[in-house]
C-alpha cells in the first residue's frame, strides 16, 4: 500500500513539472522549454537540454539579471545600431506580448541580451540535434564547450562552400554577406564577439524594422516556426518563456 501510494505521489509530481512545458520534438530527444513561472533572467534556466548552457548563458546575462561581456557587447551594438528600432519598431507581440510593459531600461539592459543569448544557445541547440556538430549521445547532460563548440563547427563546414561562423552563425565571407545585402555598415568585419553582436543587430534592424520581416520567418532557424525541422524555433521559445513577456 505504501509503495502504491509513492508510486502516484511520484507520478503526479513528475507530470505537474512537465505539464506547462512547450516542446521542440526531434530525433529521438526532446529539447524541453520551460513555462514562463519561472523568475531567472539566464536562457540557460528555460530549457531542459542534453547540454549544459549555464556558462554560456551568463556571458549575456546571469539569473539575477547582471550582464556578462557578451551582454554588455549586446548593449553596446544595440545602442550603436539604433535603439529606436529595437525599443518601438521591432514586433513582438506574438513573441514577447508583454515587451510594451517594459522600461527601456529593462529592454535594453536585461531582455536584449536574455534575446541574444536565446539566439546564440538555439543555434547551437540546432545545430545539435540536426546532429551536424553533436557531442556525446543519450540522456547524460554535457557542459557545453563554446570553444570545443565553435572550433568543431568551422572544420565540420570546411569543405563547404557557403560557411557560417559565431555563435549567432554569420556568413563567413565578406564577398557572401555583400551579395545577401547584409548591411555593410555592420557587417563590414565579424572577427570579435562584438563586431558579430552588432552585425546581428544591424541584420535585425534590417530585416525586422525597416523590412517588416516577422521575425519567425527571418534568418536565424531557431527563431522561425519549428515546422519539420529538429531544434528549430527554440530560441523563440525560450524568448517566450522571459519573465515579463507573458501578457498581463
């Protein structure tokens, strides 16, 4: 009787904790994307993942909503990109319904780089499940290496003609991000974390506010609709999922 009642004890509290959760299926995992109760400001704390985000994640922004380097070059590329843009013009009502609520102050400093970081983990978690660089196997948990990440990915693509780079995973060759239109202003060089933070921004302000482009229909995978495609759409999950852009 006893081990009975442990049993269901443990059931339902197994499916309360998984019951709100949005889910990006794919292959043989599932990458979990957890509900908006959750209070953290670091992507890495809204999604359940084979890999261990954490170290990479508060480079843009910790749980308690400090910037890291990479947060603080996310800051700096915004504010040298535009901030009317990014402040008024950029829609995401269907993303983030309570963005409007926000100060600027919170916009800028802590919702921008949870943004980004979103961006730069659901690459890589896309690139993971498409099992194009993926590391281990099973259910085990893996510290995501950037370095081991980042270096693997430029020799898996090498003998490709159309070759991405970064974290937010740029075209590689000037003379390609000239012929797609990429705005030369910002995307002249990408060799630092900071020139590619200000190429995205200026590739967003581009594509999302003077073109109007929605952003699940833009350039980076894992912000478009998941549709068919493993790992697609989990960094706009995991946007939806920032404390504040649940409707009120």
């Amino acid at each position: 009787m006893i081990h009975t009642i442990l049993f269901i004890f443990t059931f339902l509290s197994f499916t309360y904790l998984y019951a709100d959760d949005a889910t990006v299926s794919g292959g043989t995992d599932e990458v979990y994307v957890q509900d908006t109760k959750a209070v953290s400001l670091s992507p890495a704390d809204h999604i359940m993942s084979r890999f261990d985000y954490t170290d990479l994640a508060n480079r843009f922004i910790d749980p308690k909503g400090n910037l890291g380097d990479y947060g603080q070059s996310v800051v700096a590329a915004i504010q040298r990109v535009g901030m009317d843009c990014f402040m008024n013009k950029l829609d995401l009502s269907q993303m983030c319904p309570g963005f409007s609520k926000m100060s600027e102050a919170d916009k800028l400093n802590k919702f921008y780089p949870y943004f980004f970081g979103a961006i730069a983990i659901g690459e890589a978690e896309y690139q993971f499940r498409r099992g194009g660089n993926a590391v281990g196997g099973g259910r085990k948990r893996h510290a995501f290496d950037e370095k081991h990440y980042l270096e693997s990915d430029e020799k898996y693509q090498q003998n490709t003609p159309y070759r991405l780079t970064g974290l937010f995973r740029l075209e590689k060759a000037k003379s390609v991000r000239r012929g797609n239109g990429r705005p030369k202003s910002f995307c002249e060089t990408i060799d630092s974390f900071q020139e590619q933070a200000t190429c995205t921004a200026g590739m967003i302000s581009q594509l999302h506010c003077s073109r109007s482009v929605p952003l699940n229909r833009g350039y980076w995978i894992s912000l478009r609709d998941s549709g068919q495609r493993p790992g697609a759409g989990v960094a706009s999950k995991m946007i939806q999922s920032y404390p504040g852009c649940k409707a009120q």
